[in-house]
C-alpha cells in the first residue's frame, strides 16, 4: 500500500509592490499527494541552483501540478504538459545523482 499524505496549502499576500499590506488576503485549499512534499522540497534546494526560497516554490508548484496531472489524466487540458513535465522532471531528478 503507498503512502498518501494530505496538505493544508495556504497562501497569504504580506505585500504588494514592495509594501507591507495592513490587510491580508489569503487563499487555502487540501491538497492529496503521494510523496512526502517537505522531502521533496528539501532535495530540489540541494539540488537545483536556485535559492531557498525560489527551490520551495518551483518544487511545491511542480508537485502540486503534476499530483494533479495524474488525478486528471482524461482531461485533455494537460495534454500538451505531459511530455515535457516528464523531460523536466527527468532534468531534475537526474540533478540529484
């Protein structure tokens, strides 16, 4: 049996252009995937080039996405996505090694 872990994604806006906000928007949803996404997250920052911050988001995003991608596989909205996230996510792994 593989493992399922479920997230609470939250995102809040603490500034625009620049400037603090005194108000916060904020969007939140759960999210299902079947990889440990803190792991994950901490792998692309060793591995990826990018900054702390910049790693986080590319590998949350990309998870995020992808985990989608096969939940939906009948949906031809990520038909022209499949192929090269594949490339892509082959680049990245291949990084690691």
């Amino acid at each position: 049996m593989s493992r399922r872990y479920a997230y609470r994604v939250t995102l809040t806006l603490v500034a625009e252009s620049g400037d603090a906000i005194e108000s916060s928007s904020e969007v939140a949803f759960t999210h299902h995937n079947h990889d440990d996404l803190a792991r994950i997250v901490m792998l692309v920052r060793e591995s990826s080039g990018l900054d702390a911050d910049s790693s986080a988001a590319m590998a949350v995003g990309l998870k995020l996405l992808s985990q989608t991608m096969l939940e939906q596989k009948a949906n031809p909205l990520f038909d022209g996505l499949r192929a090269p996230m594949r490339e892509f996510i082959t680049t990245l792994k291949a990084r690691r090694r």
